[in-house]
C-alpha cells in the first residue's frame, strides 16, 4: 500500500497528526512526501491513499499554483475511487475559485482553484470563524474543531459529507459539511481529525484495502465516545 502525503511541512492546527497518525496506523504502508517544488507521486503512479491538510492563505495559493498542472489527473484519481482526505483549508483548493476580501475591507481579489467540483469560496481575511461540530458520515458520529477565515458556497447537496446535527456546515447556514464523492472526503475540520474519530479512520482505510492498527484502539475508541457524549450534552455550548 502507498500513501502520498501532500505538503506536510506547511502544515497547521496540528494536522501534520493526521499524517503522523496515517503512519502509526499503515506501519507497513510506503509514505511518499511531496513537498511544494516537487512532481506529485500521483501524476505518474495510483497510490492507495493521498493526504493533504490545512495551510496558510500563502502556501493555498501556492499549492494551487503546484496542484494545477495535474487537476485532470487529479479528477480521474477521484473518479477512479482513490481514497482521498483533504482536512481544513485545503477543502478551497477543490471548487472553481477563491474570492478573497484583504483585511482592510477594500481590497478584493479572486484566485482560480483546481475547479473539480462546481463551488466557491468567499474569504475574508479579518473574520476568522471557529466552532465545534457534531455531525454524522460514513455511518458513524464525527466530531471536531474548525477554524477558518473562508467557507465554501453553492456546492450541490449530492456532494455533501456530514450531515451536521450540531454547529455550522459547510457556509453559515448549511446542514452539509465537507465534500465527498466516491472515495475523496473533504472537511473543514482540523486536526487531528483521525485521531478523535476512531470509527471514521478505521473506515476509511479498511475500504481503501489496508490492513488497519488503531494505536491503542480500546483507549482511542473509550475517548471518543466520552468527547461524543460532551458534544451531544445540550448543556455544552459553543457547539450551536
């Protein structure tokens, strides 16, 4: 089994964890880092799995400036069923442009994105969004943080990931976060992402053919299910 990793060292929100997390679990596995100056593995090769988490606004346009030449590849990896996760941010780099509003409210500027799925993001530089998120996808709870200055909008609901039962979706007021389609999962929510939801990391790898070791798996599973009960408390605040 290979598993790409895309541009780990730009890394935030702890989500170089998720990579970390992808290599406790896959311990026989072959990882192949890309960094920004580097050919994507996947443009001459099919890994099993491909990563990539959030970054800053920077390193976003950057990477899609790197991702561009190999979009199509890209399209026909997600048609063909490759598993693929994309965590915070990096969801941006998905729709068909980035409108940015700069932090002095005056100057706009608008990015071209890879322009795989029919959507956009609206980003504002001096609004930075964060809650809580309880939701289901996959056939289990998920549960996570986010935090972030843009959110993605017209996206169709057929490209929906987690129905959310608790905060806000994939812009305010949306009941759908994240994209999914065959096997490419895309989520707002930040690190780490696997290590707090046992049951979705078990599913994901299991279907992508792995043969999957959950580090400490009775006490990542007894964790979950005590963050779960916290998030679903109608006590708990900040959640929505």
């Amino acid at each position: 089994m290979t598993v790409e990793i895309l541009y780990e060292k730009a890394y935030l929100y702890g989500d170089e964890f998720n990579a970390e997390y992808l290599r406790r679990c896959l311990p026989d596995a072959e990882f192949v880092c890309t960094d920004l100056q580097d050919k994507p593995y996947f443009a001459d090769h099919t890994p099993d799995i491909i990563y990539m988490g959030a970054t800053t606004e920077r390193n976003q346009l950057r990477i899609i400036d790197a991702l561009m030449p190999y979009k199509d590849r890209l399209a026909q990896l997600i048609e063909d069923g490759v598993h693929i996760l994309f965590t915070g941010n990096s969801v941006d780099v998905l729709g068909e442009y980035i409108h940015v509003l700069e932090v002095d409210n005056k100057t706009e500027n608008t990015y071209k994105a890879l322009g795989l799925f029919p959507c956009h993001v609206d980003l504002v530089m001096n609004k930075r969004f964060f809650c809580s998120i309880l939701g289901n996808g996959c056939g289990s709870d998920i549960i996570g943080f986010k935090t972030q200055f843009g959110h993605t909008y017209d996206l169709p609901e057929e490209y929906g990931f987690i129905t959310v039962e608790r905060g806000t979706g994939i812009c305010p007021g949306a009941k759908l976060e994240g994209i999914h389609k065959n096997n490419l999962y895309a989520t707002y929510i930040i690190g780490p992402l696997l290590v707090m939801n046992p049951k979705f990391t078990k599913f994901f790898l299991e279907s992508a053919g792995a043969d999957v070791k959950i580090p400490f798996e009775d006490v990542a599973l007894k964790a979950y299910e005590i963050r779960l009960a916290e998030f679903k408390d109608p006590k708990r605040t900040g959640i929505g």
